[in-house]
C-alpha cells in the first residue's frame, strides 16, 4: 500500500492498443491497493511531427510558440489514458502541467522544474482516483507553456515522485533495465538489479540512453528510488514479480551489494576530437578557444591540454560527430589566426569507450587493469580522461566494439 | 484604424501553405494599421481524428477527458499560425482558451462561455502584437478544459468580438458569403451584400450551414456585426475591396436597403415526419409525447396538433432523419400504449423548405404567394409553420430542388 509513479514512454504509449495495455498495467497496482500516479510521454512519432509541422512554417521556431505545439502531444496522451482506466473500470482524472500545476521557469523548450504543488494530486488519490500528469510540460510564471526538451517526461515523473515523496518512481519503457553495457554489443552483457545514482549518471551521460542524465541527477538530489523497467511485458504478470523487475537506481551505497569494481562500460559511438595545435600558452586561451565553440551551441566533452613546451601548447577536446565540421570551420576561419595557433587537426572517425564504477574509488589498478587489457588488443588510446567513478578512453572508432568486449570480460562482468 | 477580430475554419487552416496564407492576409490588415486579434479552427481533419482515436478506447467517451484531448487541435493552430505571422514579419502571441481566460459554465463538449477577460488581449495588441486565441475552447471555474461543441470556434470568435467591442468580427470560411439560396440547386442564387441577425439566424438554423446558430445569436445580443467571406481569395487583393466582399450580418434592420420581402430560400433535405394519430385531447399529452423524444435526445423542429374531434386529436412533429428510427421504436414500444393512442405513422422521406425574410413583417400576401407557387408545380404540402420573419413548409423529399428553384424565382431573388 504505497505510493507509486509511472512513467510510460512513447513507444508504451503509441497505439491504442498499447494505451490499453498502460492502463491495465496501472490498473494491477490500483487494485493492489497502490496509490498510483502516472506520467505519460507524447505517442511515439507525435512531437517530432508537431516540431516538422512548426518547422515548415518557421525554420526556427519561435521558443514559445513552439512550446505551445509541442506540448500538445502529452495533452491528447493523458486524456486518453485516462478514458483507457475507466474503461478498466477505474475511475482516472488527467491534468495538464499548468492545471497540476508543475511550475518552471521561463526557458521555453528547454525548462527547468521548481515545484510541484502537490494538493490537487493528493486530493484526487485520496478520492481513490488514479492521476495522470502530462509529462515533458509546465507552466512558467508569466503564465505561458513550457516543455522541458526532449526526455523530459522522465524528468517530470521523477519531480513528480520526489513531489509526493512516492516509495518508488518507476520508469516502464522498451528495455528491461540497465546492461553492464550494451546487449548489441556484448551478447552476454548482463542486467543490473541495482545501480549507485553516480554510476547510473555516468552511464545516462555517456550515451546509455536508457534514462535522461537530468532525471536521474534529480532522483539522486530529491533521493527518489528510481526503477527502469519494461512496458513490453504481459501486463498482467504478478504484480510481485513486476515490482521486483528491472533495474533500481538507488541512492544508498551501501545497497550495492555486488561489491564489484566496475558495474558497466559504457561507450559513445559518434564523437569526433579536434586539436589546436601551437596554442601560444598564455592565460585566457583555453577559453578563447571553448569559448567559440560554446557560443555556437557545440557541446566539448573531453579536453586535454598538453604540458607546454617553449611556450607553445596542444590544446585537443572532443566535440559530437554531427557537430564536427561546424566546430572545424569556426575554428579554420575565425579563432585559428586570432590567437596564433599553427594548425587545426582535426579525427572525425573515433569514439569514446569508458569503464563505471562506484567500486572504483577504494580499488587501486583499474585504470592499469584498462590500459593493459586495449594494449593487449592492439587498441591505441587517442586520450584519456578520469573521473572518481570512471575512466573514459578515446580510441579509433573501427576498435570499438573490439574495446567494449574485451573490457566487459576483464571486468568480469558477464560472469556475475 | 479599428480593432478587428479575424476568425478562420478548419479548411483556412487545412495545411502549412493555407496557414501561411492567413498569416499573409492578417499581415495586410495590421499593416494598414488595424488591431487584429485571430481566432482559428484546428486544421481540418484533426478534431475528428482526435474524437476517433478516444472512441477507440472509450465509445462513449468521458467528456471532461474529451475536452482534453480535443481542445489540443486548436492548441496547435494558434501556435503555428503565430510563428507564420513572426515570418511575416509581424510580432505575435498565441492564447490558449484558458490563458486568456475564455470562462465558461461546466458542461463539457458543449460548454457556454460566460465572459472573456479583455486585459490580456488588450495589453498584447497595445504592443503592437497581432493576438492569435485559439478557438472552441475556454476554462471552467473548475480549472478544467472546455469545448463549446462543434462550430464552436465561431462563437468563440463573435464572443472576443464582443467583449473587445470590435469594429467588425470577420469569419473566413470556404464560401464567399450567404446567398439567396444555395447555388448547388438555384444556379442563379445571388450573394447577400446584407442580411440582418434575425434573418442569418433563420438561415443558420435551417440548414444554410454558414455559421453556427449560436454564434449568430451571440453576435444579435451584443450587436457585434460580423462578415461572413471568402479565405480562398489571393490574401493579397487589396483590403479596401476585402473589407466590402462577403455578407454583412447587421443589427441595424434599417440598413436592409434592398427593402426586399424575402431575403432568401432556406432548405432542409434531411427530415422526418411522425403522426401520433388519435391521441386523448387532455392536458399534459404533448409534454408526455416530446419529453419522451427529448429524454433521447432527439431534436423536435415543427410541431402541429389538429383540432380535436370528439375528445381525439393527431400530433404531428419532425425530428432530423438520423433519430427517425429512434423516435419511432421509442414511440411504438413506449409512448403509444401510456398514452392510449390509435396509431403511429412516420415519413422518413420530407424536406423542409422555409421563405425567409424581415420584410415579411409589414408585407401582406407572403404566404399566398408561397403556397400559390407550390400550388403551382403540383407540390403538395404536408406541414406548415410560420414564424415573424419565416415560413416554412414540409414537403415530399423528392419535389424539394423544384419549390426551391421555383420559390426563389417567385420573389425575385435571382433578379436584384
């Protein structure tokens, strides 16, 4: 007899049938007694046509306005949910963002949550209504429509759950929980029942889309314990079995059980590494250079910057693939002659393979233990950036994959 | 230099060219120096495919949660037609029905407005904003989403109309204005240059489906004259020449210039005719009879009751050809035996055709000439109601083109 939120995916909700399939689902843990607040996403498909049908009209659409569109696609989808429950024989009540209402501020497209009033929503469970809150939506103080980007309906339900100090916020989407890494890759990569926030942070952030970096940074502030688990099963498998399934994020360190090193290796396909080279090595360059790159909206991931020597410097940073021949561009044309640099080189073609592991921090050797197991596979390492929990490497992309196995089997991690 | 509320259909807005055409031709009047607030339908198709993908999951869908779903259509028609009117070059803001707000009672799906708060829109449009609100939609005082039924954006446009005291609320639609009658079946039907409020009324309510019943109520209240015109002209003709075309719809009855006796010929193919034949001739049998249609929601147009002869009278109603089967089973296996009577007899195969016009008033002869022209053609007339301004006639389904044709050829419309 708890309080629960659900969070249903796109791809959970995009067809009537799978709507249908939701609202069982969420009807099993009603009748189990569960309170029982539910996020739902758009219809898979829906806000990227809105955005195309915005976009036809306005390249660049206007922040608000498009706002207003694309916040549409979770309105229709908790309507409609909520007439799956009645026909469950629930009795269901949807709200908008502003009707909750989940206050942001006035980022349009890209805002951030809060507070969450928290009275109507305890009225209507109390009431013994299931409640279904639009995700990916707010409403900013001068009174207009906000969205918080793209995933930002896990952000919402995890907001919600922290809101509602609710015993679990559970994340139903078309994976059945967290990989040691991913299953395409490694075939006998291994769910995990449980994962440390920091360890689930490093593995969102580097490209485990499983979950979106912000919710989870939010589960771990608010201390939500946060289950990613599947929407694809028979919605009606014991209730006991479902609460047990996936992968819980959880906050205590202790709970991670396992006691291993390393909980995941993690890997970015597409990035792209850019090296200025002949930097003069003065105060203010570093920033010169990021600061370029940044006001053009490119995201820097890894940055080096080599010991300097006669005064001179490298300075190499990693950038996403598709934004590569921009940042080559702004950096040939403009900031190369402006501070003095002798060449721009730049390697499109490699990606970043990291080792995570909250375990990682009282056991000296894992970066030996990395280094040592690409080197026997002939993997040249291109860069090398660490963190308490990680170590990342970037390497030719052809050794990816090759990288990836041969990590997961040094750590052990199949075999647990 | 006047405050103008410009209203587009479903069809005005039926896809990105045609939205970029509205935003063109509002350009043109804020370029002139008018105020203009829009107030747009949702794309055509999309109310439909919204209402269809509810009734898949819900037959009788749950109208709090209709509303919902429904009111999106809209939602996104103002923010794209806004983000048209910023490529136009034309600040712009977008409203939801509760963003203004558009307050109404609580009756879902077909919601009434109760009034518009102006300060919103007035601030806007003082900025030199042109002010998109969407239509069909407003808030109760419940805080939950409205609509106020099909059309309802109509209505919705002639309530912002009245509220802002408009100079003139302009309804953009498919057809280029109200004729004498419809030029499908009279080839030689001429375009009203004026028609008053109790006239367009008479037409809207008898089937020439320009505008929504209410709607036209709601501008003769608040005496808010309204245009009915083309938005399938090259939104780049001059405005002088726009602001003229279409049909006027006045409250001024002195500015019937034409001093015409009847206006226009009004028709309805779809009706059904139903006697309850030797009914007792005592209090309270009508009200038994069409509470009982009413309680099944079935609308009753004309109503006739004979002369009773010996304690017995007939009833004689009609009621819209779809509910004929309804309103017969309910009457035969229900009504009859309650009330005693003889017999029940139905006509599922009527046309109503009505003469329409504020002349009648002060003119003699209207009626004679009527039933003397149908007399005439050999048409025989079934039933007959007559009101101020109208009178209209039941007849048999197949001579309905011929009494329009001849009818309007009989008062001369063709020839002004």
């Amino acid at each position: 007899m708890a309080l629960v939120v659900h969070k249903y995916g796109g791809t959970s909700m995009g067809s009537i049938d799978r709507i249908k399939n939701v609202a069982r689902r969420v009807a099993k843990w009603h009748n189990a007694g569960h309170q029982v607040v539910v996020v739902p996403s758009a219809m898979s498909g829906e806000t990227n046509r809105l955005i195309g049908l915005a976009k036809e009209i306005m390249p660049e659409p206007d922040q608000r306005e498009l706002d207003m569109v694309t916040s549409t696609g979770e309105q229709v989808s908790v309507g409609l949910l909520s007439m799956a429950l009645m026909q469950q024989g629930k009795q269901a009540v949807s709200f908008t963002g502003w009707q909750v209402p989940v206050k942001t501020d006035t980022s349009h497209t890209k805002a951030r949550i809060q507070s969450i009033d928290e009275e109507k929503i305890r009225e209507n469970l109390d009431a013994g209504k299931v409640v279904i809150i639009a995700g990916f939506q707010g409403i900013s103080e001068d009174g207009n429509i906000t969205t918080l980007g793209r995933g930002g309906s896990d952000t919402s339900a995890v907001a919600v759950a922290a809101a509602l100090k609710a015993a679990e916020c559970l994340i139903y989407t078309d994976v059945d929980g967290v990989y040691t890494t991913d299953p395409r890759v490694v075939t006998d990569a291994r769910r995990l029942k449980k994962i440390t926030f920091e360890e689930m942070l490093e593995m969102a952030s580097l490209g485990s889309k499983v979950l979106q970096t912000r919710s989870v940074e939010l589960a771990g502030n608010y201390h939500v314990p946060t289950r990613v688990l599947s929407s694809m099963t028979d919605p009606d498998i014991p209730l006991e079995e479902e609460a047990k399934s996936g992968t819980l994020i959880t906050f205590e360190e202790d709970s991670h059980m396992e006691q291993t090193v390393i909980s995941g290796i993690a890997f970015s396909r597409d990035e792209a590494k850019i090296t200025v080279v002949g930097v003069p090595d003065r105060p203010g360059i570093a920033s010169r250079i990021l600061g370029a790159i940044a006001s053009a909206n490119i995201e820097v991931d890894m940055i080096i910057q080599n010991q300097s020597i006669n005064g001179k410097t490298d300075f190499t940073f990693t950038v996403p693939r598709p934004d590569y021949n921009r940042a080559m561009d702004l950096l040939n044309n403009q900031i190369k002659a402006e501070i003095g640099a002798t060449d721009i080189i730049g390697d499109a073609k490699v990606s970043k393979v990291s080792a995570i592991g909250i375990g990682m921090r009282s056991h000296v050797g894992v970066a030996s233990k990395m280094f040592g197991t690409l080197s026997e596979e002939g993997i040249n390492i291109l860069m090398i950036s660490t963190s308490e929990i990680k170590i990342s490497v970037i390497i030719d992309e052809k050794y990816m994959e090759l990288a990836v196995r041969a990590l997961h089997k040094a750590f052990g991690l199949e075999q647990m």
